[in-house]
C-alpha cells in the first residue's frame, strides 16, 4: 500500500514539474509574440 502511494505522489510531481515547464514555454512564447508585435508596430511607424 505505501508504495502504490510513493508512486501516485512521485506522478503528481512529474505531473507538476511538466506542467511548470509547459507555463514556462508559453511566457516565452508570449514574450517573443509581444516583441515581434512591438517591432512590426515601430516598423510601420517609421514608414510613415
């Protein structure tokens, strides 16, 4: 019984720690979006 539970919290953890890596992927994601956009947007400022 103890370790059915030592592995259901270890697959919690893994479950957290993917989970955590997968928000890290889309703040970058997100960060590399909002450059692009500002870039594209100073970009067509200056043809005017």
């Amino acid at each position: 019984m103890a370790l059915r539970k030592h592995r259901t919290d270890a697959a919690i953890a893994a479950n957290e720690a993917d989970a955590a890596r997968g928000d890290a992927s889309a703040y970058w994601v997100c960060l590399a979006l909002l450059l692009a956009m500002v870039t594209l947007a100073m970009r067509i400022a200056s043809m005017w």
